[in-house]
C-alpha cells in the first residue's frame, strides 16, 4: 500500500540581495513537503518497510515536483520529516533514510554522490523544522553548508500523520568567503579526474 497523502505544499525563495549587498545571480531554494497518513502510528511495529516503500515512492513524487519549480540546477539538496505524536522517530527514519534518497537523486539525474543531508523530529501541529543543506556531490564544499530555517505546515502534523520533505537549491550561500574548496576548483578536480 503506496503513501495516503492529505497534501503537498512547495515553497519557494528566491535571494537577490543578502546582507550588504546583491547576490552575484539569485539563489532559488524549494522545500516540498507531504503531509502523510503514519499507518505506524500508535503502536510499536517491528517491521518498517511498509514506511520504507512510502518513502521510496515519495522521494520521486517530491523531486520530480522540486525540479519543475527550481529555476536552475540542482546544488544543495536535503530532506526531512515531522513526525506526530502517536509515531517514533523511527518512522522518519524509515521513510528517509533506506529509499527516499535513492529515487530522489535518481530524479535529479546529476552527479549525486555526497550523502543527502537530514533532520527529522517528533512534533504536533504547526511545529517547524531546520533543513539543513549541502552541495549535492561533494561535503567539502564550504560555501553550500547551508540552512533553511523554520519549515512548517500550519495543522500539520497531527498525531496520526508525518509531514516529509525534501529541499533543493540552485547555489549556495550568498557571499561565501570562509576559504575551502570552491565550486571552481571542483570543478577542475572533476574535468582532470574525467581525461584519465
């Protein structure tokens, strides 16, 4: 039995000026998120691949969502869950971690190999949760070590249910200059890698 989704939300931001000054080229950020029916709710279930498969199904569903509203390429990437009440921080864990990223990376259809970064949390209606992001196929990079702050679904999630997200982005930080490996030089690392 697939996801019973109640709703999907999309948000979108986009930066053009941050701090002092404008952005160099503005910086999209999207956070979808469904509010799910958790048939783990309420009782302790040994077995968690009912919630796996409901993640798997959702990392596509999501992403393919997040690529239609993103204006550039996938950079940052992350994912999340708000767990109600009658559910275990397990059943974020089930649904995130096993299957979502797979579908959700094989959606994006970029190079994708740095791990997807999480939060996940048990909360009531209206709670709000960081998503914490970072460049999508390399940890090091410094200027994408990024945060979107306070996600939330107004009513959501009530007890019986989870709120499940992901986020892309189409750059990093505005302004960087904390010092690191830089896009460029990535990018250099990675043409050189490719000619041997």
């Amino acid at each position: 039995m697939g996801a019973n989704i109640k709703k999907i939300v999309t948000q979108k931001e986009t930066i053009y000026y941050d701090g002092f000054k404008g952005v160099e080229k503005p910086i999209t950020r999207v956070v979808v998120a469904a509010v799910i029916d958790n048939p783990c709710a309420g009782k302790y279930v040994e077995d968690l691949s009912e919630l796996i498969a409901i993640g798997e199904e959702l990392g596509g569903k999501l992403a393919k969502i997040g690529l239609e509203t993103l204006p550039g390429a996938v950079e940052n990437y992350a994912k999340g869950a708000i767990i109600g009440t009658n559910g275990e921080l397990e059943h974020g864990g089930a649904v995130l971690h096993p299957k979502l990223g797979y579908t959700m990376r094989k959606i994006i259809d970029l190079p994708c190999s740095a791990l997807i970064s999480c939060n996940k949390k048990v909360a009531g209606p209206g709670a709000t949760i960081d998503i914490p992001l970072m460049f999508r196929d390399e940890a090091a990079i410094r200027s994408h070590y990024d945060t979107i702050p306070n996600f939330g679904i107004p009513g959501a999630p009530k007890a019986d249910e989870m709120v499940v997200l992901i986020a892309m982005t189409d750059g990093g930080r505005p302004h960087p200059r904390l010092g690191g490996l830089t896009m460029e030089e990535y990018e250099k690392r990675k043409a050189e890698a490719a000619k041997k």
